[in-house]
C-alpha cells in the first residue's frame, strides 16, 4: 500500500478547481461534482471531499452518505487499470463467476481490491448493456465480449 | 442555423433529405457498444481513408456513416450496404477495400460476409429477410440502425422532430394527450402505467414550475434496448420529451442516464447541444415562443436509483433512497415540484405516434397492451440482441423464429423476463402472449424488457439466489423489511446451494417472502421476492433435490455436483486440459483422459467444451457414499 498511499496528502487542488467551476455552487451539483473528481483523482481524496462540502454548502456528512452511496464511487485509491467483470443475469448464466475467479486467482485480489503494485483493480459490475456478447469483462475501456477463462491471462500482463 | 417556422422546419428537412439520404450506394458502419467492442471503429475508420483516397464519394455518389446499434450485437462489427439493404457481418478491417471494390463499385455480393443462419445454415444477403429481422415492427426503434445519432441532420432526413412539428404547429396540448390516450401507450420503464393519465395528471398539478424527466437508468441486469436507443437515436428521445413537455406545461428536464453507459451518455449530450443549436431545445422552440430545456443527470451506479423517488432524490444530489407511494410525483416530485417520468422507450414511441396518430400504434397489440415493445433476448439463445415486437406475440415465437432457438440445441428450462422484480416462466408457458398482464398473472414481469433464456445447465435455486444477492446489495437499507428480509434469505439459500440445507428451509423463505411483500416501502423490496416465489412455483423440485439429497440437477452448484470422464467414450481429443483452470485432468493426446478429485472445482469448463458428450455430472454426497462404501471393504 505504501507507494499508492503516498500520493495522498499532496492531491493537486488545481483539477477540483476546474470541476468546481462546473457546477453552480449547490446541493443537486454534488453527484456530478464527485463524478468528475472521481474520474480526474481515479478516488475520491478525503482532502477533497471536505473542499466539496464546503464549497456546495453540503454537510461533510451527507458528502460521505453520497460517496459511500453509489457504486461509481470509491475512497480508496483505483489501480492504474480497472478490471470490471459484468455479473449481470446474462453473464452470470454464461459463466462469469469463472471469469471472477480466474481474475482472482491470477491477480489474488478480490471484487473491489486493487493489487499491492496499484496495477489493477477489481470490480463486478451489474450489467453493462453488452448482453449479447456474454459473459462481458471490461479491462480499462476495451470490452471483451464471449470472455473465457482461459483467455483472461494475457489481458491482465503487467505493461512497461 | 435556427428554425423558427413551419416553412424554415420543412426546408430544413427537404435540405437534410437532399443531402443525407444518397442516390447512389450508402455504407453504414454500426458503432454501438457491441460492435465498437468487436472493433467498428477501426472498420469505420477505413472506410472513410479509403473512400477519401479514392474519391469514392464523388465518382460513386457514396455516401457513408456509422450509426447506433442494430441490435445484432453478437455478429459485429455490422455493415450495411444501400440501397440494396445488404448486411455484412463481423466484418474486419481486412475486408474494406474488398466491399469496395466488390460490392460499392460492381453489386457483387460477398458470401463470406453474409449471415448464415446457425439452425439453418442458410445464407441471407438481405437485412429483412433474416429471421431476426423479419419479423420485427420497429416504433422505438425506428431510427436505431438507420441514421448517424452525431449528426441532427441525418436525423432530420430520417423524420426525426416531424412528430415534434405537428405538435406545436398543429396541435393543443389537450390534444396531444389525447392522441397518446388514443394511442394506449403503456410506461415500458416495467409497472405499465397508462402515459396519458399520467400526462395529464401533471397537466392539472397546480404550479408554474414543472418538470419532464426521462429515466435512463435501465437497471435490469440483462436489458439493454434503453442504451442502445440513446445511443443509436437520442433524437427519438428528445423529441418525445419536448412534445410530452408542451403537453404538460413543463420547461424543464432532465435525463437520467445509467453511469455505466459512457456512449450514451456522450450521444445524448451531443444531441441536445444539436437540438438546441437548431431552435429544437432551448426558449422559443421552433419559433413557436414554447420554450423547454434539458439536461443530463448522470447515475451514480445503483439500482434503486431506477425508481422513481429515488431517481429524483439522485437527481437533486441525494442519496437514491425511495418515498412512500402515497407522495404522488405529479404533485410533489423533484424538487417537491410537479413532476413528470417515463422511460426512455416510451419517450421514443411519442414522436412516432404524434405523426401516425394513436390508432396506428393502437393497432398493434392486446386488447390491454397496444403497440409494440422492445426486448433484449440474451441467455443460452442462439440470436441474442435487440428486437421489437407487437405486444402479444407469444414467446415462443420469439425464442425459436427470431432467437433461433436454443443455443447449442440444449433443452430449454425457463425464460427470466422483468430482471430482479420479475420470474423465470418453464416450457409449459411458451405459447403465452407477452403482454403485462400475462406476465404478471404467472408470476412474472415486463420490466424492462429483458428475456433471458436458460437451458438444463441453469440451475433454478442459484438463479433465484443470484436475484437475492443483487437485490441486498442493491437496498438502500431505508426500510427493515427489505434490508433484512433479503440478507436473511440469502443466508438460508447459501446453505442451500452448499449443501447444508435443512429441511422446512423453504417454508422458511415462504414466509419471509410474504413479510417482504407486505412489509417493504417500495417495490424493491416488494417486488424482491418475485424470482424466488416464480422458481418454488415452477420449479420446487429442484429445490427439493438441493435440500433433500444434496444434488443439483443442473450441475451448477458446485459443492453439490462432481465431475468424471467416462473413459469407454473419450476420445482422448485432448480439449478439456486445455481449458481445465486448476489442471485437474491428466492424460496425452489420444489418451484417455481422467479427473483428480481433489484438484477438480467442479466448475464445468470441460464439459462445456467436450464434443463427445463424454463428461458426466453426478451429486458430489454420491461420490462420498461410494468413498465410504469402498473403504469399508
Ligand atoms: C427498484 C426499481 C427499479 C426501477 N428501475 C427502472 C429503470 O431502470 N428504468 C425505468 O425506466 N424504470 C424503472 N423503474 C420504474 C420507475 O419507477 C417508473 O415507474 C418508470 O420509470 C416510469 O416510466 P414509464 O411509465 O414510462 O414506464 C424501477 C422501479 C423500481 C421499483
Ligand atoms: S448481463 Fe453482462 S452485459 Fe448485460
């Protein structure tokens, strides 16, 4: 965890600052506000989140109730790549536990775990539109459709 | 340029026609997210090079574009060819100079490319003489294939805001509500609420601030036709929302897109910009001094989100927890204002009716389900993809003439339609027309207008625990009857599927499902024990044999269920090492092949893969006693 902690404390105020100007400065922008930083950061950084309460006038409470809320969002810092495995019906019936296990086994985390080397994390996924092509994994933004087991492994390889 | 007349609206459309809709061989590239997944967009991309160097488009009057999803997903990237309405399938970037040279410049047709039927193995060079395609009637859907959703224009061509026009210029409000009650046009966001009663019940709500939201939401795991109609005709929506906005007095609006639906979310985007750009959105609507605008909420990712307090609460930057139903939306909705919302389907079926009049979509359907409705059929389903269908045709139909039947040619055991508040129908329930009624009256759903189709290797038990596990998820945890109704169930199921299944187990979820109906605040938790009630109704002897002998009849469960070679018929082919993940079988190549026990996860890849039948599934408690029974002697 060290090398991805470390990153923590110095978040750069200047990408909250553009996402802020954005939105009016009120309750119903939150939910959008926190996309957009969660997008910029890859998180949502505990120091932006009380710049955010702040600024939109919401309660630091009902910030976390937010961010703790929704799926899109998380608070702890994502790996470099995001691996989403659609659990969707259609998936689920085409064998996309198999697709979690193999990812799990490979990379020995779990759904919502990120790697010690903040390479990859892992996510499942409700369903992501692409029944047709079940099981579905999503590996950064390239979708992989009739996703096999025994096909995973050159997608989850360690870049430069 | 804006468009602030009936005369500057018909030039601009005779203008549009003129220019997008060619004399000459049009190309069409489908980049939906399907196709886009299976490469399109390089395929797309070469086309345009390609023409551009050989200066295609002037010599041959070619026009090209690419446009949203056809709904035939698995065979992408598609291409389509006009005006000969020629479908290429799966189609590489390798293939471009090809369909060129061959079919643009001479009419040839490329047989390779063509869809060949995997029932029948015929070929089809037409796009509606594919079964898949025959016997669909697209309202919707009516655009989606057709025009490029980034260009207003093309849509302008292809009829788009015609429906809009007649609206404003020639009809009043009352009269637009009555023509969609005339229309008999139903909610297809899943409970099939009348739209015009709605309509006009937010009409009478009194207020000057008013608002007309779409939910984009589409939370049923397994439907996709709301991604694929706002990725592939976002105009369609709009201009269903504008006209249900005049309609309804409301000047504003919002759409609330599922943030796991990044195209769409960028089609739309860009389809407002275009509307508003052209004096489609925005004040003074075609001159017209209506004035009504729009914006896009994005989801945060949960499915709750998809009711509809919940939606607004997401809406003004709350937690997606649901009001009790006796607050009506139409007085007090977002924002505590009056407030109108339908799904994106229905929004896409207004245009359509403004311009044909409600009789026309009424002449489709059942006598309490009029129109036609879009379904995703996915599962074990040779076709899967994106159809729409008059309300009525029976399920059949839609599993063997439009999905070519089973996959695999495995027997069928159910089809889940209405996602995690609907249930799973057996055999017997084929020849039914789907309508809402029917659906509901056997214990399942419209819902969204997903059909998942199962074969024997589906076990019914894990399928209603799969629900079971969505759903606790899925809570809010605002009310205790579905907070802890579900995580109760869940627990009793997980015994179940691993063996420790007691009897009076299902007695015991029985009960809490009716706690869950009775108790629960909104129809998450009311509608949560639908999978399970549908699959002990259809399907209890399957539970049965999980609890009573430990086995699970479709081999799914694993703890229950071990795997053996049957070594008089293996073949020694060598394909289940290959795809085996813990290297449980041993044997060379013509060999036979043999399981480890003790290395098997029972996960099924390799009788999955056997092409001589020769792996066979048996109760794991089986294997044991034989154990037992070996070492006692
Ligand atoms: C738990 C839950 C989830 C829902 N999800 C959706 C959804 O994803 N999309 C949708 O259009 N309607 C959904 N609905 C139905 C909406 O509450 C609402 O009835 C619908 O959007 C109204 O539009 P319609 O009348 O055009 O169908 C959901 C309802 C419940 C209770
Ligand atoms: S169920 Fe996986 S993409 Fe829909």
């Amino acid at each position: 965890m060290g090398d991805a902690m470390s990153g923590y404390s110095c978040v750069d105020h200047g990408l909250v600052d553009a996402i802020l100007e954005r939105y009016p400065r009120e309750e119903p922008s939150l939910i959008q506000v926190l996309q957009d930083v969660q997008r910029a950061y890859n998180f949502l950084p505990c120091e932006v989140l009380t710049r955010v309460s702040r600024e939109l006038g919401v309660p630091l409470s009902k910030v976390f109730s937010v961010a703790t809320f929704y799926k899109a969002f998380s608070l702890t810092p994502q790996g470099r790549v995001i691996i989403k495995v659609c659990t969707g019906t259609a998936c689920h019936i085409r064998g996309a536990p198999l697709l979690i296990e193999e990812v799990q086994r490979r990379l020995g985390i779990l759904p919502g775990g990120t790697t010690e080397d903040a390479a990859f994390s892992l996510h499942t996924v409700n369903c992501v539109g692409a029944c047709a092509m079940a099981p579905v994994v999503i590996v950064g933004d390239k979708y992989l459709g009739n996703a096999k087991a025994a096909g995973l492994a050159a997608h989850l390889t360690r870049g430069e | 340029m804006r468009i602030e007349s009936r005369q500057q609206f018909d030039t601009a459309v005779a203008a549009a026609r003129d220019t997008r809709l060619s004399k000459g061989r049009e190309v069409w590239v489908c980049c939906g997210t399907g196709c886009l997944a299976n490469g399109s967009k390089a395929v797309a991309q070469a086309f345009d090079d390609r023409i551009r160097e050989d200066g295609l488009q002037a010599s041959l009057g070619l026009y090209h574009k690419t446009t949203g999803c056809h709904g035939f997903c698995e065979r992408g990237p598609l291409v389509v060819i006009q005006p000969e309405g020629l479908l290429y399938t799966r189609v590489r970037v390798s293939d471009v100079p090809e369909i060129l040279d061959r079919t643009v410049r001479n009419g040839e047709v490329i047989p390779r490319l063509l869809y060949k039927d995997p029932a029948t193995r015929q070929s089809y060079a037409k796009y509606d003489e594919i079964p898949f395609y025959k016997h669909q009637i697209r309202v919707s859907m009516r655009n989606i294939g057709r025009i490029d959703p980034e260009d207003l224009d093309d849509a302008l061509a292809h009829g788009a805001y015609a429906g809009l026009a007649k609206a404003l210029f020639q009809m009043t409000p009352d009269q637009v509500i009555a023509e969609i009650e005339a229309s008999g046009l139903r909610g297809r966001g899943g409970a099939g609420f009348v739209t015009a009663r709605k309509w006009k019940a937010c009409r009478k709500a009194r207020g000057d601030r008013k608002f007309v939201l779409c939910n984009g939401d589409e939370g049923d795991p397994g439907a996709f036709k709301d991604r694929s109609i706002m990725e592939g005709d976002p105009h369609g929506v709009l201009e269903g929302m504008i006209i249900g906005a005049y309609a309804i007095g409301a000047h504003e609006g919002y759409l609330y897109v599922r943030d796991e639906y990044p195209l769409a979310v960028v089609n739309v985007q860009k389809a407002i910009e275009a509307a508003r750009e052209r004096g489609l959105l925005g004040t003074n609507i075609l001159g017209t001094g209506f004035a009504f605008d729009l914006r896009i909420s994005r989801g945060g990712g949960a499915f709750v989100c998809g009711e509809s307090s919940a939606l607004m609460r997401s809406i003004e930057g709350r937690t997606g927890e649901p009001r009790a139903k006796y607050v009506h939306a139409s007085d007090k909705g977002l924002f505590d204002l009056p407030t109108n919302l339908n799904n994106v389907e229905t929004w896409a079926d207004v245009g359509a009716i403004i311009v044909n009049g409600g009789a026309w979509f009424a002449g489709w359907g059942t006598e309490r389900s009029k129109g036609t409705k879009a379904f995703s059929l996915v599962g074990k389903v040779k076709n899967t993809g994106l159809i729409e269908l008059p309300m009525g045709t029976t399920l059949r139909h839609i599993l063997y003439d439009i999905g070519g039947g089973m996959l695999k040619d495995r027997p069928f055991k159910a089809v889940q339609t209405g996602g995690p508040s609907g249930g799973c129908l057996p055999a017997d329930k084929l020849d039914l027309p789907v309508d809402y009624e029917i659906l509901s009256e056997n214990g399942s759903m419209m819902g969204s207008g997903g059909m998942i189709v199962m074969d024997d290797r589906t076990c019914m038990v894990d399928v209603a625990r799969y629900f079971l596990k969505f759903l606790s998820e899925e809570s809010c945890g605002k009310c205790v009857p579905c907070r802890e109704g579900l995580k109760q169930m869940l627990l009793i199921f997980d015994d179940i599927v691993s063996g420790r299944g007691k009897t009076g187990d299902v007695e015991r979820i029985e009960r809490l499902c009716q706690g869950m109906q009775l108790g629960s605040l909104c129809e998450l938790g009311k509608s949560a024990p639908n999978p399970v009630l549908s699959t002990l109704r259809y399907f209890r002897a399957e539970y049965e044999a999980h609890v009573g002998r430990k086995a699970c009849p479709a081999g799914m469960c694993r703890d229950l269920t071990a795997y053996e070679i049957v070594q008089e018929s293996c073949t020694g082919c060598h394909q289940c090492p290959k795809v085996c993940p813990t290297e449980a079988i041993s044997g060379g190549a013509k060999m036979k092949h043999v399981i480890d026990q003790a290395k098997c996860i029972s996960c099924g890849a390799c009788f999955d893969v056997c092409p001589e039948d020769c792996i066979r599934f048996f109760p794991r408690a089986e294997a044991k006693e034989a154990a037992h029974a070996n070492a006692d002697h």
